[in-house]
C-alpha cells in the first residue's frame, strides 16, 4: 500500500519549478508518428500518463531514446502498427489521440475506448464525427475503436461541445490529408496551440488554433524537429491554490502568466495577492480568505480540472461559496472526503454549496480521480493534525514528484510504502 501522510498547519515559503503541461505531451508525442526522422521533445513530464503512452508508442514500433526523464527522442519513420497495446491503451484517456495520429499516418487505427479519471460519460461522437469528415469510416461495437480510410481528405466539421479532445483528434488526422479541414467551433486550450505550434514547426499548415475556428490545409510531409512543451497549467493552478491554502509565499517558476489569469482572478477575489514576471508569478497570502463564486468552462474560462482545488480553498474561506461545474457532471466525489475532514459542502445536481469553516480536521481520505487527490494533499496541508490519503496512484498521474517539490517549500509530506505483510502484522497487534 502506497498513501501519503501530512502533517497540516505549515506556512509554504520558496520557490517551485512547474513541469511541463501533461494534457499538451499527451498531444504532442502521438503527433511524433506524422514525422520523417528523428525528433527530441524537451519537458516532458515525468508523469505516469506519459510514460503509458510513450511504451504504447514502442509497442506500436516507434523508435523511443530516454535522454533524461524529462526529454525523449522519437522516430517513427520503421513504426509498423496501426494497432495500439490494448492493456495499456484502455488505461488512460490520452491514448484515442492515437487514432487520430495512426488515421493520418496508417490510414487505419485501432485503439481501446479511452480510461483514464471516471467524470461520468466519455462519448467519442465528436471525434467520430470529424473522422467521417475526413472521408474515414469508424466502428465503435467493441472495447476499441476502429477507423479505416481509403484515402482522407480535408472536410469541414462542426464540433456540438467544443470538445478539446475531438479537436486535438481532427488536427492528427488531418495535417497530412489533401486539401483544407475547417474545425468550428473548436477548442480553445493552451495545449491545442501548443500541439498547432509543434505541428507548425514541423511544416504542417494549421491556422487559427486558440480561436472558435481553426483551419489545416494539408500537407505532403512533416520533417521531424526538437521542441519543448509548454508549462503545466493545472500544475501551476494546483500550487497557487496549496499556497493561499496554507498562507506564505511561493514563487512559481516556468508558467506562462497569461495561462493562469482564469485561476489568478479567482484568488484575487479571495484576498490572495499574486504578482506576474515574465515566466514566473508570486503568490502570497496572509490575510483571512473570504467567499467567491467560480463557473467552470472551457479556457478562456475557469478550468473544470481546478474544480476539486478551488473546492478545497473554498472550505475555508469565510462566507458562503458556490461552484457550479458545467464541463463534467460527476466532478464532486471529491466532497465525501472534504467532508469527512470538517467542510461543510451541500450538491444540488452540478452546483456545490459550500459554508467555510475556520479549519479542516486531518483525517484519512482518497484521491478519487487526479485533481480531487491534488484537492486532498491541499487540504491536509491546511488542516489540523495529520491527514493519510489513499489511491496515489491518481495523482501520480499527472503530477511530476509533488512530495519533492512540496517538502522543499516547507510542507510536511511523505510518501509511505508499506508491505502488506506489515499491514497484516499491524492489524494483529495487541
């Protein structure tokens, strides 16, 4: 068994270095099959997403050199499977990138229906959909989806959600296809400019990435090129919110300010004071928090992935709060376990009604998915007493060596193995 064990009431007082964004890597090495030749990505995290999809990628022939852990080389130019590892692709949602990826290289894709963190339903209709658009014919009857196409060619598609993920799918599938894809209504996150930015750098033609519509005109062939992903930005978020948790200082290096000013207006609300450098911001907080009202939507907007965060700043700020999630019905399991630590939060379908309380009591709880777990190792840093949380492997997901960076800014955190040998022989104790 695997827990972390927190010791609350420290002030975070230091600096902390931001790895590089999960949910843009994700993007960007499936992108790596599209190329000719041999490419380095620099500042990739170290996360447990990423190296799923980087063993799935050599499964699939992709040839992977480990330069440090946190940049990889890739060349897929002997790749020889359309065929995804279908244990490993069924664990994270990040692997349907892969059909979009195989679809513009192979023609053909198979990959498991995705997994990753349970929010309630997952449909792929709007990846289908831009599929389709391209000419593919998709089949979805079994545990994987299945996409084949004769040839692809540029369609237009409009996307009924502005799904993130179906936009970063049709970009894949589309660089290479003859002719000009048009994506309306498109997803406007960071790590979609940033997958447009690499493909861009690689010679592909995509054109307004970060607004409503973007457009791709095809090209013949990518040539491989070096590139660093861009700085984490629920990472970031996660930290600022640790910090105005816990009052103190942190200086938070490797962000892009403008990324976080979705998340930063919030704390300012709250009477955190945040200070914006070139790549880095300050956060500090040292005086009582006070209640605010947050709408998760997507960016601009505040981001559905900071919700259990927000949640947990909010259990102690005084005065009523409410949070209204509008991206993923089944955000709040995370509220069982704020509440067993004291909060007082009410569910009205996708509202959470939360009256602060002066302080949180430590006590054992779970990380539910991977931002609710960031949501527990931020309230036991702010509550009384020592708080256990369980089923890390969650947030060791998407989190590079948060204990490491969290010790070093004065948290009392440690991760905690235990044999289940010791577990039984602690039971039977007197």
């Amino acid at each position: 068994m695997v827990y972390y064990s927190i010791e609350g009431g420290f002030q975070l007082k230091g600096a902390i270095t931001i790895s590089g964004a999960k949910n843009a890597a994700l993007a960007i090495l499936p992108a790596t099959l599209l190329l000719k030749g041999t490419c380095r990505i620099d500042n990739i995290p170290d996360v447990h997403d990423v190296r799923t999809i980087i063993e799935i990628m050599r499964g699939m022939g992709v040839k992977i050199a480990k330069i440090d852990n946190n940049c990889y080389e890739f060349n897929a130019d002997y790749a020889n499977s359309h065929v995804a590892p279908f244990e490993l692709a069924r664990r994270i949602r990040a692997s349907y990138y892969l059909v979009g990826a195989c679809l513009g290289r192979f023609h053909r894709a198979e990959v498991a229906m995705p997994g990753g963190c349970d929010f309630g339903v997952r449909p792929i209709d709007q990846h289908i959909k831009g599929f389709s658009a391209l000419g593919a014919v998709v089949d979805v009857s079994g545990d994987s989806i299945v996409a084949e196409a004769e040839t692809l060619t540029g369609g237009t598609v409009y996307l009924d959600s502005g799904s993130v993920g179906a936009t970063i799918n049709i970009m894949l599938a589309a660089v290479l296809a003859p002719g000009t894809t048009v994506i309306d209504n498109a997803g406007k996150e960071p790590h979609i400019v940033d997958l447009a930015n690499f493909l861009n750098y690689c010679g592909a033609e995509v054109r307004g990435a970060g607004t409503d519509v973007i457009k791709i005109h095809g090209t013949s062939e990518l040539e491989a090129r070096n590139y660093s992903v861009i700085p984490d930005q629920i990472e970031a978020g996660t930290y600022m919110t640790a910090v105005a948790a816990t009052g103190g200082e942190l200086k938070i290096n490797n962000v892009i300010p403008k990324h976080l000013e979705c998340i930063s207006v919030k704390l300012l609300e709250m009477g955190v004071d945040i200070e914006e450098l070139d790549d880095a911001i300050i956060v500090r907080r040292d005086k009582p928090l006070t209640a605010t009202n947050v709408k998760t939507m997507p960016y601009p907007g505040f981001p559905t992935d900071m919700n259990p965060q927000i949640g947990a700043l909010l259990a102690i700020a005084g005065g009523e709060s409410m949070i209204t999630e509008r991206v993923w019905e089944n955000r709040y399991r995370y509220v069982n376990e704020l509440r067993r630590m004291g909060a007082d939060i009410k569910i009205d379908g996708r509202v959470a009604h939360i009256s602060g309380v002066p302080r949180l009591t430590g006590a054992p709880v779970q990380a539910c998915d991977l931002r609710a777990g960031a949501a527990m190792v931020i309230s036991g840093l702010a509550a009384w007493g020592t708080t256990t949380v369980t089923d890390v492997y969650q947030i060791e997901r998407g989190y590079e060596d948060m204990i490491g960076k969290l010790t070093a800014v004065g948290a009392h955190i440690q991760r905690i193995e235990e044999a289940e040998e010791e577990q039984t022989t602690a039971t039977a104790a007197p």
